[in-house]
C-alpha cells in the first residue's frame, strides 16, 4: 500500500505512521517501496495539475517549467502520457533526461521568449510552472489567452492573469485514494517511471532534507525506513 499524509500533519519520516485507510491504494507491482514513495507527493501533485485543475485534453500544447525537478519529471510524464505535446524546460545538462521522460522539445532554462515562441507560436493551452518567481512572471506571457496556468508555489497574480487572458491557480496536492490507484496502474504499464534522485536512510534524515539545497541528480529524494 502507499499514500499521501495531509499537509496538516507532522512526523512522517518515522517507522510507523497512521493515516486513514481510505487515503491508501495498492502499491504499484512493478516498482519497489522506496520508487513508490516518490509517487505519493510528486506525481499526484502533477496529476492533480494537469487532470484536475488544468484539465488537459489530447493534442494540446503543454509547457513544463522545471521538468527534470522532484514534480515537473512526473508532469512531464503524465502530460505525455494524457496525449499533450509537451515542451519542458531545465538545465542543459538534463536535455537527455527531460526528453527521454516523454517531452517533444526542450527548451534550456533562460531561453526567452524566441524560444517559447518557436516551441508554441500560439502559446501554450497549459503552463505547469513548478519554478516559481521570475519563470512564473514568465509564463504568464507564453500561455495562450483562454489558456490554463497552474502554478505550485504560491497564488498567481489575479492582475496579470485577467490582462492577458489566462486562467491561473494555484492548489495544494490533497490525498485521493482513486488517482494513487491510476498512477499504480500507469507505472505498471509503463507510462509513468518513478525518479528517484537520492536515499538516505532514516537516521540521516535532517540530512536528507538539507539535500535539497545542494546540486544532486534529478527526481525525488527518499528516506529508507528499513
């Protein structure tokens, strides 16, 4: 089983943690309990971007900002997977990595607008910005009025928003039992490959979480219980 604790609670990086058994879905077959417990956070707040709030349909233009981090590799993955044409952006180092993920193109953080316009000369129909700062003042501009803005790390700006159009939001991931239960599935029939960046057992976890700070490779980082 895996599940997703609510943002409420404290005290997760333990041997032992309770939570509703309605919040629980069967762990995917395919992948071991430390790839699964990158799913719980990461992709289903990807998930819950692109299907819940986003609403992505086949065939639309999707940009990912930050897609080789702990949640853009998932909605890289995920945007691909629901039929998007996906553009994703990152370091250049990590060009192989996002594209190999499921993105048509990459574009090198810091790109500009010439960039974003070759990509989507139109504008992109959904903007995933896990970034955050000047890239989501960015994305504003490279969404298509009409266009869906989903930003993860603080409430967009209504004003910008309503002058070019955009429909922007911001959402905090919350438990669901149903969707962990789509994101098995999809891992086991792989269309969606957990990432996991780095482990550190769980007597190393203040050390685990100051990792963070530090370069490391991508995906999501995972404390071993046992």
């Amino acid at each position: 089983m895996f599940g997703l604790i609510d943002f409420d609670r404290v005290g997760a990086a333990a041997e032992y943690v309770t939570l509703p058994a309605a919040g629980l879905a069967a762990k995917p077959r395919s992948a071991s309990h430390p790839a699964t417990a990158t799913l719980p956070l990461a992709a289903l707040t990807a998930w819950q971007a692109l299907a819940d709030h986003a609403d992505l349909q086949p065939g639309e233009q999707v940009l990912v900002q930050g897609g080789a981090g702990g949640v853009g590799c998932y909605a890289v993955q995920l945007a691909a997977a629901r039929g998007g044409i996906v553009t994703a952006t990152g370091r250049e180092r990590q060009r192989d990595f996002i594209l190999g993920l499921g993105a048509t193109t990459f574009l090198a953080a810091g790109a500009g607008a010439a960039g974003y316009a070759a990509a989507a000369p139109d504008g992109f129909d959904v903007v995933i910005d896990t970034v955050g700062g000047a890239v989501l003042d960015a994305s504003y501009g490279v969404t298509r009025r009409g266009g869906r803005l989903v930003t993860l790390g603080a409430p967009p700006s209504a004003e910008k928003a309503a002058a070019l159009g955009v429909h922007a939001m911001f959402f905090v991931v919350t438990p669901d039992a149903a969707e962990l239960a789509r994101l098995a599935g999809l891992a086991d029939d792989g269309s969606l490959r957990p990432v996991i960046s780095q482990t550190f057992p769980l007597s190393e976890g203040r050390q685990a979480f100051e990792s963070a700070t530090r370069p490391h490779p991508p995906g999501k980082t995972v404390l071993i219980v046992r």
